[in-house]
C-alpha cells in the first residue's frame, strides 16, 4: 500500500505469464538459430525480439500489431543508420548518437499515470540507437544489422498476434480482485478508527488507505480501457468500486466529527466486510457476483434503512445496492475492438507539436547521453554503452522520480548481478547461456508492469548474459556497476543543471490542478443533488482523487531545507483540507436534500472560489476572495473555507521571495 503513493507502484496484479511465454519462445527461436547457423549477428535480432515484447501494448491483436510493427520499422531504421553514422569515427559517432537520441526522445510523451505500463516505441528506439553506435558497420554490415533487427521483431510480432494471441481473462480477475481487496483494507482501518488513538488512525485512514484505494481504481480504469477492450462487465465492476469508495469516504468524514461507531454501526460494517469478503472469493473464481452475495446485499439494504443513524444508514444502504447492480452485468460480453478499427486514420495522423516538458526532457536526456557515452569513449571503458543506456532510462522529467529510478535500478541492479555471478560460476558455453536466457526473459516480460526493481533483477542477468554471447568480456559484474554508476551520475548531474525543475512552478501546477478537481466536486455535487444521472458527479470525484494523488506525491518530492519546516506544514494543510473538501462532498452527496436554487448559488460560488484560489497559486500573491453565500454554512461551507485559509498560509510561507534551498520534485 505504501508503494501506491510514489513513483513507481508494485502492480502485483499485472503479473502476465502468458506475455512471458511467448517472449520465451521469440528469444529462443532466434537465440537458437543464430547458434545453429553460426550468425552471430543474429542475436541482435533476439534484443530487437525481446525489444518489441517490451513494446507490445495490451488490448486487441489489431492494435498491437500497429505498435509493434511502427516500433519494428523505427527501431531497424535507426539502429542502422546508428551503425552505418559510428563507421565514421568518434565524431561522426557522436553527432549520430545525438541527433537520432534526439528524434526519439522528442516522439516520447509523459502523461501522468498511475502504475508501469508497456515501454514506448521511440523510447526503446533510442536505447537500439546506443546500441548501434557501439556496433559500428560500413553501409552493407549495418543493412544487415537492421536487416536482423526487422527479423527478431517480426517474428515477435507474429507469435504475438497470429500463433498466440491474447485469450485470457486474468488480468481483469487479478484486477479486480486487488482493487475490492484494497477497499476491504479500507474499511477494516475504518473500524480500527474505535481501537486506536485518532489522530494517528485517521491520518493513516486519510492519507495511505485513501490513496491506495484511488489509485488502485484509476488504475482498474486504465486495465480495463487498454487490456480488456472496454469490458462492460469489468468496466462496471470498477464503477461500482468506486461508488464503494466514496461511500467509505463519506462514512470516514461522518466518524471524524462524531463519537465511536454504535454497537448497530458496527454490525452493519462488519455485515458489508463479510460482503465484501465473499465478493472478492466469488471474482477470484472468474465471475462478477453470485445469487448468494445479491440476496445478502439485498438484507443488508433493508437493515440500513431501518437504521437510527441517518448518515450511517444511507451510506450502509448506497453500498448495498452499488452490489446489488453487479448482478445485472455479470454476464455483460466486453465491446469488440471493431470499434477502435472505425477510427479515421486522418484522426490517427493529426499532429500534435511536442509540449514544452517534451522539448526540454529530449535535450536534457540528450545531453547526457552524448556526454556520457564522450566519457566512456575518453577513458576507455569496456561496454560503456552500458552507462549510456543507464543513463538514457533513469533520467525522468521530474528529479525526484529520476532519483527514485535511480534507486529502484541500483537495488534491482545489485541483486540481480549477484544472480549473474552464480549463472556465470561454471563457465557456461553458448548453448548453456541461451538456455540460461529464455527463462530470465520471460521473467522480465511477465514483471515488465509490475515493479521496476523486480523487472531489474532479473533483467540485469539477462542483458549481461546476452551480452557476453554477442561480445564476450570479462569481469561482466564489476563492469556493470562501473557503467550503472556512471549512467546514474550523469542523469543525476543533467536533471539538475540542465532545464532544472522549478519547485515553484510544479507545485504551483500540481495544487491548481488539485483545488480544481475538488472544487469543481464540491459543485457538481450540489447541481446534481436533484437530479438523476449522477454520471458528471461520478467523473468528478475521480477527477478530485485523481488530482489530490498527484499533488500528495509531488509534495512528498520536495526537500524544504532546513528552516523551512512553516512550509511544509502549510503544505501539509493544503492537502488536508482538499481531503476535507472531498469527504465533505462525498456526505452531502448522499445526505444532501436542500433548496435548488440555493445549492445552485453555492455551486456557482464554490466555482467563482475556486477560480480565485487558482490565481493566488499561479501568481503567488494574496487576493480578495468570493464572499461566501451563507455565514456559518454546513460542514461543506466550512471545509472550503478552510481550503482558502490553508492555500493563502501556504502563500504566505512559500511565496513570493521565499526559496526553498535543495527542494526538487
């Protein structure tokens, strides 16, 4: 649950074994053949195999074919022209390398998401550009090479898509299967709220529980959009997930302000634990509900009506038929892909000019890759394409999610060289290597999208195993963490002299887009409190925790310094009162039932307030704000009003003039 919140989640969900056997069988067929028929340079095509399965993007056999084949052109071009641009010397070399480095880099986008996803296209073309600048080639030799490179990925792309395409179901079982897991957690640290001190229960239940629970649902979205062809049937499940989730939001802001939970309140949750309980047994069996669990929900909805507690009983009795509705799609068929088949190829084309993000992380990675690879060259280092490609993958537009791949790659480096070591004990010849490399591939496909460091563990063997039967060395394991060093330097030294992070303007970014999110909740909520369609709202609220996610990780990215600790706290006050204002939102959406007109006037206010709060953080100076409606309003009047304070202390400590020594994100 910790890992939810940083850079890099654990997905132990997106375990796929499937993509790793056919990874397997790609590798080693070339692998095999490039032994069998003494073509060394054959095994280029096996990289350029394992390449394309890293590439290879979830969703149906069309669209993955499109990538992977774009992939396979742009890389064999690339690594030919690579080769062919090293024939000419060092200098010639060196241009090359940045020029083409360049090109690849601008083609990558850095949208935010949560959790790993499949490799880029242009990305793991820039890693084939290293590669071929250290294989330098007259025209013919690096014909061939791209030649080989075409081969290895189109033999991937054939098992991938026509031998063994995809068929399984569980990715959609796993995912849904950890994300009622993570609500159930949720829930038990909302009765623990009665056994333990309140302040440090509640922040746990506010901070760490809260995030996992939302990521672990946009996640679910993104699962359901990219691997399993929209799904109806899934795409509910999550749907229903997150209504679950903002039932347990309002629950947790009913608890905040009252007294322990009465002795039929807790019936009630343990009633809905025990539900879930049997859910997520019935989902880890392939189906989405069961009669048993629809006849249960459907008590469990007539026990909260009757209950004393009116906010309890409603948000008991919500959950109750968000499970109940699961049982009219269980059987639901998932949309065919026919539908992303219809989309013009004159949408597909449109151009879109590279952001500003894009231009300056493409001349930054650039810039250290040529200087690394300038060093390598100067002192002679033994594979220093090794460094070079360090370099090129830890370096993040954001410095403190460079560090934290820099960390994730030295721990998942450091275990698996010492795997390396024991494989390497006994000498082992080229058929023995190969061997030794189909299942340490297979390994990395399966865990490509579900932790860095566990990917690098068994990478790490792999690569350098690879290799040493293409360009046999010794001391492969001191010369690994020579060049993982030195690449990591460099990323480093780049992410903070060149295009350095403006700590002012990220997190000037990142609370806009979150005071947003949530007040545009806040106001959405009391349009809809009279009306049906409760789609908008429903959009809302996860707009709201999607921003209030990435605002809590970019603060945790910051360094204040020392005396600065009246920063941090306003900071810190910030994203608590957003938390505030959701959970406020969450309760009048369920208990909400006043004048029309009225909530109409507050919404607009909540949206003229939240246009106001946006100026402050943009141009960090204090303003005049809206005069509220109504003086006191109820716990949501109130929790905006406590946003407003919170953003202007903030302002007020780490606004204009004030400089945050050290601080990245």
């Amino acid at each position: 649950m910790w890992t939810e919140g940083q850079a890099y989640a654990v997905a132990p969900e997106q375990l796929d074994i499937i993509d790793g056997g056919r990874a397997a069988i790609s590798i080693g067929l070339l692998l095999a053949c490039a032994i069998g028929f003494d073509l060394p340079d054959l095994a280029f095509g096996a990289v350029a195999a394992f390449w394309t399965c890293l590439c290879d993007p979830f969703g149906g056999s069309w669209s993955r074919f499109q990538t992977m084949a774009k992939f396979a052109v742009l890389g064999a071009i690339v690594f030919a022209l690579s080769s062919f641009g090293a024939h000419f010397g060092t200098v010639a070399a060196t241009v090359t390398l940045f020029a083409l480095v360049a090109l690849c880099c601008l083609g990558r986008s850095y949208v935010p998401a949560f959790g790993p996803g499949p490799a880029q296209g242009s990305f793991i073309s820039a890693i084939a550009v290293v590669i071929g600048v250290s294989t330098p080639r007259p025209l013919e030799g690096a014909v061939e090479l791209g030649g080989y490179f075409l081969l290895g990925a189109a033999v991937t792309i054939v098992i991938s898509t026509l031998i063994w395409p995809n068929h399984t179901n569980a990715p959609g079982r796993l995912m849904l299967v950890m994300i009622y897991t993570r609500l159930r957690t949720m829930l038990s640290a909302l009765t623990d709220l009665d056994r333990a001190p309140v302040s440090a229960a509640w922040l746990q239940y506010e901070t760490l529980t809260r995030r996992s629970v939302r990521i672990a649902i946009e996640r679910g979205r993104q699962i359901v959009a990219r691997r399993l062809l929209g799904s109806r049937s899934h795409g509910h499940a999550v749907d229903v997930a997150a209504r679950l989730f903002a039932v347990l939001i309002a629950l947790g802001q009913h608890r905040k302000g009252s007294e322990k939970f009465a002795g039929d309140d807790v019936s009630l949750l343990r009633d809905l634990d025990e539900l879930l309980r049997q859910l997520i047994d019935c989902l880890d069996s392939g189906a989405t509900t069961s009669d048993s669990i629809n006849q249960k929900a459907s008590l469990l909805y007539s026990r909260a009506c009757e209950s004393q507690n009116k906010v309890f009983g409603r948000c008991i009795a919500g959950s109750a038929i968000a499970l109940m509705s699961l049982a009219g799609t269980s059987s639901s068929p998932p949309r065919q892909e026919t539908e992303s088949k219809r989309v013009s190829p004159r949408t597909l084309r449109k151009p879109t000019m590279p952001s500003s993000v894009v231009w300056q992380q493409a001349l930054r990675v650039t810039t250290a890759v040529t200087a690394c690879h300038l060093i390598g060259i100067w002192f002679d280092v033994t594979l220093s394409y090794w460094g070079t490609i360090a370099t090129l993958v830890v370096m993040q537009p954001a410095f403190g999610n460079t560090w934290a791949r820099v960390i994730e790659r030295a721990t998942g480096t450091l275990l698996g060289g010492l795997v390396t070591a024991v494989l390497l004990m006994g000498s082992p010849g080229d058929v023995m290597m190969t061997l030794m490399i189909v299942p340490l591939a297979a390994a990395v496909i399966a865990l490509r999208t579900v932790n860095y460091a566990l990917f690098m563990i068994f990478l790490t063997p792999m690569f350098m195993l690879l290799s040493d039967l293409i360009r046999p060395a010794d001391d492969l394991i001191l010369l690994r963490a020579v060049n993982e060093s030195l690449g990591a330097l460099f990323g480093v030294v780049a992410s903070i002299l060149v295009f350095p992070t403006n700590e002012r303007v990220a997190i000037s970014d990142a609370l806009r887009a979150a005071v947003s999110a949530n007040m545009s909740f806040a106001a959405s909520v009391l349009r809809s409190s009279h009306r049906s369609d409760l789609t908008e709202t429903a959009k809302a609220q996860a707009d709201a925790g999607v921003g209030s996610s990435r605002a809590e990780v970019a603060a945790a990215g910051l360094s204040f310094g020392k005396g600065a600790a009246a920063s941090a706290e306003s900071l810190t006050g910030i994203l608590s009162a957003l938390r505030n204002v959701c959970g406020a939102s969450a309760v009048f959406e369920i208990l909400g039932n006043g004048d029309p007109e009225i909530d109409r006037q507050r919404a607009d206010y909540y949206q003229a307030m939240s246009s106001a709060l946006e100026m402050q953080l943009r141009t960090w100076t204090l303003r005049d704000l809206p005069k509220p409606l109504t003086d006191p309003g109820d716990a949501l009047d109130q929790a905006v009003a406590d946003l407003a304070l919170a953003v202007q202390a903030f302002i007020r400590s780490y606004g204009r003039g004030s400089k945050i020594p050290g601080g990245h994100i």
